[in-house]
C-alpha cells in the first residue's frame, strides 16, 4: 500500500490536488509526470486512496476501476469510488476502466463519477478532462463561497457572520414554505424565537398571526386553557369563552416555546390536535377545525425524555417533521462582537448615553468569554455595560467579564485552522472588516493575512 506525493514545488505556490489511483506502476510514473501543472498524489488500492483523500483532500481524482484484490474487475473500484463521495462528496472523480467500458461508464457516472475515460489511456485527453473538472470544482467551491459569505443580518432579523449560523437560516428558508411542523433545538438564549418567526414570516402563513407561548411559564393547571382555551362556565373563573392560543394562530403559526415541559396528559390532547387537526375547549361538546401550523422549541434533551417516558415518542415524531439544531454563541466565533456593537448602539440610543465603542480589553474579554447565557447573556451585559460605563468606552470591568480559556482537541492540522480561522474572524470583527487594523490585531502583513484570507477561504 503506497501513497506518493509529488513535494518537489516551491512552497510559496499552491497547486490543485490531484489523486491518480492506479495500481500499475509504470502508468502511475506517467501519469504523475504528466501532469506538471498540479500537486499529484499517487495511491494503488483502495486503503492508501481514502487515506490520500483524508490527509491531502484533493479536488480531483482520477480512479482506475480494476484495483487489487480484483486487478481484472471492477467490484473494488466501485467500492472506491463510493467510498471516495462519502469522504468528501464535491470531489470530481474521472473513472478509468478497459472492463466493459460502456456498462463501467453509465454505472460509473450513476454512482456519482464525474466524468468516465475508456483504456488504454490518452494522456492529452485525460489532461483535457482532469483540467476540466477542475475548473468546474473551482467554479462551484466558488458558489459555495458566495453564499456562505452573504453575511448581514439573516432571517428573521437575526445578526451574524457565522457560517454556522448562516447555514442553519439558509435551512429555515427551505423549510418555510413548507407546512410541515419544525422543531428547533438549542441552548437557551440563542434566538430560538427569533427563528420561529422568521419561519413564519417566510412561509405562505406570513398574513396570518405569529402566536408565541412559553410552556414552562405557565402553570400546569393553566396551560391546557391556555393552548385549547375554555367555555363559559367551564371552572370556577371561567366568565366568558375564550379562544386558546391554536385558535388564535388559525392560518397563522403557533410557537410552543419549551415544548419539553408540557405534561404528559396535555401532551396527548395536543397530539390528537396534530393528527386530526380540530380542538375542544374546556368544557366544551363540539370540535373546531383549526388550520395551524406548529414550530416548537425546547433546550432539553428530547431523546432522554423519550427514554425516561416523561415525553411521548409519537408526540415528538408530529413535531419534528423537521428538526433544525441552533449553535451556541461558543460555536460562532466573531459573532459576539458583532452582537456587542449592535446591543451597544441599541442601548446607548435607547438610554440617550455617552456610550460609542468598545475598548480593546472589553474586545478581548467579549472573544474570550464562553457565552453560556448565549445571546440573551450577552444583551443582558451590553445593557449593563452602557449603564455603568464612565466615558465613551465600554470596558471589560463594565462588562464584569472574566477570561475563559475552553479549547477543543483535534488532530494538529485541525487544530491549527481552527484556531487560524478563529482569530481572523474574530479580528475581522473587531476590526470592522478594515484589513489593514485586522492585519495589525493579528500581528501579521497586509499581504500575509491576504494569502491567509483565501487559503481559508474568508473574506472581509
């Protein structure tokens, strides 16, 4: 099992990858000689080819299908090449097969090759189709740039420059139009609600009303009258009829914020709702058709609840047609400061303060701070902050911040672009975009945090 590298270019110059997989050894000599313009990587068989995709992650891949231990078929190379896309699934592979090639050639682009070459091979038409694919790659990583850049403020209103965050609103549109009900799972404070809305704000409902209900907050002797509402002379109190909040969300969208609380006998009325999509009220005799689409929400653990009997498993699979799970203010790094500025200008505004930035021990405090209250910590912070601040400058000791140091172990390459692309996004936020001060920040050169800015595919 041999896996070879072509390293002899300068390491100033970044070329594309390319993996040949091929197990004659004369043709890999070829075939890596061939191609001057590109960064080869030569593999035999099946283990030393996904390894290459693992360590080098090359755009392109040229697979030869007759690999050991079945040099004369195909059955190994079909396995690799499924292999291949499931490692990295944008990867243009060009198979390469002298056994059946028309047969090899419809599977081949079935399963997912890019493009097919028949034996024996043509090296300038090879290098045709391999220039071609990567130039089609770049094209689409290019794509995949564009959007994953549109930074500002997203769906519902919501700020943020995080990829992470950014893809999970980029899901909430696709299931918006969809009426299906959606559950949303994250830690408290992290703009739940926010999402919800923006679900129904992009969904055909948006004329109709957006009905929120915290389901932890209200009692439980309370929270059926609440949700089913009640007829006059239904219980003691009960001095006219009421509506409940799924009538009042008809043709609209309901909320159930912290659906892990509702009780389990509750929980079973509010699942013949779902099914059958009428209600009673309490004290009621008739049912009423109630067109109402559900987004709940809760922060708990629904699959333990599930195993602990105290959420019903039926229940759940009504609610979570479509689960979208919210990232914590952690795992978003360059959001916090963004955040701080906005509730900064929000406050000072608010409360006609003096208040116009942050200092630069507040800026580092802000990136240092593990954010458990999320968002709604940090607003909370901000708000105090713009309170307590002397001068023009919010500071750390305004913000009451300690520096938290949480790291997350990976392997060296891994850590190493983390903790890059961490920075820079942080620096690019404190430094409002101005590349120049984020060079500064990070103590590097104009032309250093250029190279660094594409390598990893970020941008101002």
């Amino acid at each position: 099992m041999t896996v070879q590298s072509d390293r002899a270019k300068p390491l100033t110059q970044s070329l594309p990858k390319l993996l040949i997989v091929e197990d004659d050894l004369g043709l890999q000599r070829q075939l890596r000689w061939a191609y001057e313009g590109y960064d080869v990587v030569v593999a035999s068989d099946r283990a030393s080819a996904l390894d290459a995709i693992r360590a080098e992650e090359p755009d392109v891949v040229t697979l030869d299908l007759g690999l050991p231990p079945d040099p004369d078929g195909t059955t190994e190379g079909f396995i690799t090449l499924r292999e291949i896309l499931r490692l990295k699934p944008d990867t243009k592979v060009i198979v390469a097969s002298g056994h059946g090639a028309r047969e090899s050639a419809l599977r081949a682009i079935g399963e997912g090759a890019w493009d097919f070459y028949a034996k024996p091979i043509d090296i300038d038409q090879l290098g045709l189709i391999v220039s071609r694919a990567f130039h089609v790659h770049a094209l689409e990583a290019e794509n995949r740039r564009l959007v994953a850049n549109d930074t500002g403020t997203a769906l519902g209103g919501m700020i943020t420059a995080a990829p992470e965050m950014l893809k999970v609103t980029r899901t909430i549109e696709r299931v918006a139009p969809a009426d299906v009900s959606v559950m949303l799972l994250g830690a408290s404070g992290t703009g739940k609600e926010l999402l919800a809305r923006g679900i129904h704000d992009c969904s055909p409902r948006s004329k109709g009303a957006f009905v929120a209900i915290n389901c932890a907050a209200i009692p439980e002797t309370l929270l059926e009258s609440e949700l089913f509402g009640h007829e006059k002379g239904a219980f003691t109190g009960a001095v006219k009829t009421t509506e409940g909040k799924i009538e009042q969300a008809h043709g609209g969208t309901l909320f159930l914020d912290e659906v892990g609380d509702i009780p389990l006998p509750l929980q079973v009325k509010l699942l013949r709702f779902l099914q059958e999509r009428t209600i009673e009220r309490i004290g009621g005799r008739k049912s009423i058709a109630v067109d109402t689409r559900i987004v709940c929400a809760t922060h708990q653990d629904v699959g333990a609840m599930i195993a602990a009997g105290t959420f019903r498993e039926d229940l759940y699979y009504r609610l979570a047609e479509i689960v979208v799970r919210i990232p914590s203010l952690a795992e978003r790094p360059g959001d916090a400061g963004l955040l701080a500025r906005h509730f900064l200008k929000k406050y000072a505004k608010s409360m006609q303060s003096a208040v116009t930035d942050l200092s630069a021990d507040a800026r580092a405090a802000i990136d240092a701070w593990n954010w458990p209250g999320n968002v709604r910590e940090l607003e909370n912070r901000m708000k105090r902050a713009v309170i307590m601040a002397d001068g023009k400058l919010v500071t750390a000791a305004d913000l009451d911040l300690a520096e938290d140091d949480a790291g997350t172990p990976l392997n060296l390459r891994a850590i190493r672009e983390t903790a890059d692309r961490k920075a820079i996004r942080h620096a690019l936020a404190r430094a409002d975009g101005n590349i120049s001060n984020t060079a500064k920040l990070l103590g590097v050169s104009r032309p250093t945090l250029y190279d660094l800015l594409k390598s990893y595919d970020l941008h101002a």
